[in-house]
C-alpha cells in the first residue's frame, strides 16, 4: 500500500519564458485548450487531450528546457509531506501557498529528480 494517495490529477510543469505566446503555441499546434492565466503567480494552465492531465507554464526569464516536474494533484498536502518526510524523502523547501489557489510543495526522488504536489484551494476549505 502507498504511503499517501494521491487524487487523479497529474500536472507538468514547465518553464517558458512567455506563458501566453505558449498556452497559444499549444492550443494552436497541439488542440490544447486555455484552462486559466494566473498572471500575479506568473503561471498559466493548459487541459491536454488526456483527462486528468494539464501542462502548468511558469514564467522565467531564463527559461530551463528540459526541466518538466510532474506536478500530482493531492487531497490534503501537509499530512502527506509529513509522511513523506517520516519517510525521509526529502523536500525543497517550505511549503507555498498562494491564498485562494493553491498549495505546493517540492521534494525529490532517490535520484534526485524533482516532483510536486499540489493542493487545490479554489473550491473553499
């Protein structure tokens, strides 16, 4: 049995340095359609054609090609990084919060391949 349970949600994250010439780019040649732009996060969200999976944009102005971190959607974040923790996985960091939108948290795998999970907030706790 796992250690935490995450929901059916899988997120990729990848670093661009224009989010909205992007989420264009992939409506356009890919059929991907526009979820949302958070501009004051500097993060845009796009729906696949496969359910359950986006693709998250995040703005640098120096953008890392190649650097993608599968973002797993979570129920409940803080009592899951506690057990990974317990576990000795280790994270990046504190965990973020943009009030009203959402939670994450950065952590690594034995490899050091970096991985997140991520709270929705939007639906009001």
């Amino acid at each position: 049995m796992a250690l935490i349970t995450l929901d059916e949600t899988i997120t990729i994250s990848m670093s661009v340095k224009d989010r909205h010439a992007s989420a264009a780019w992939y409506e356009t040649m890919l059929g991907f359609e526009a979820l949302y732009h958070a501009d004051e996060a500097g993060w845009s969200e796009i729906q696949t054609n496969t359910a359950g999976v986006t693709i998250g944009l995040g703005e640098h102005t120096k953008p890392v090609p190649g650097n993608c971190v599968p973002v797993f959607g979570i129920a409940d974040l803080d009592t899951s990084r506690q057990k990974l923790e317990q576990a000795n996985v280790k994270f990046d960091g504190e965990t973020d919060v943009v009030e009203g939108m959402v939670k994450t948290a950065t952590f690594y795998d034995p490899d050091g391949n970096a991985l997140m999970l991520a709270e929705d907030l939007t639906q009001g706790s």
